[in-house]
C-alpha cells in the first residue's frame, strides 16, 4: 500500500472517531438534561404537596392507573 494513502486512511479513521466521540457525548447530554430538569420540577411540587396534605393524596399516576383499571 501506497504510504500516502495508507496516512490519508489514517485521518480518515481519526476523524470518524473525533466525530463519532463527540456526537455520542452530545446525545448523551441531551437525554440527560431533559430529563434533570423534568425532574427537579416534579420534585419541587412533591415536596410542596406532602407538606400540606398528609394521607391519601390522588396523584396523576394514580389517576392514570385508575383510568386503565376501569377500562
């Protein structure tokens, strides 16, 4: 194999690599921080609720359970 085009492969390789890398980091941080931010609001409503309200408290889980139960 020609030395040129065996180094022309070699970047190439490089490159899908860089880029493979660096697309799997962003989706990576893109399924994550939906996710944190959904959840630290969930949060906050549950501490506000339980704090108020002691007991039986109809959440919309258990509402949705509910509604798949009676059909």
């Amino acid at each position: 194999m020609n030395k040129a085009k065996k180094l022309s492969l070699d970047h190439n390789r490089r490159k899908f690599l860089r880029t493979s890398a660096g697309v799997g980091a962003g989706m990576a941080a893109a399924v994550t921080l939906p996710g944190l931010a959904s959840s630290e609001g969930e949060s906050e409503v549950a501490s506000s609720e339980s704090s108020s309200q002691k007991g039986y408290r109809l959440t919309p889980h258990i509402a949705a359970y509910y509604e798949t139960m009676t059909s």
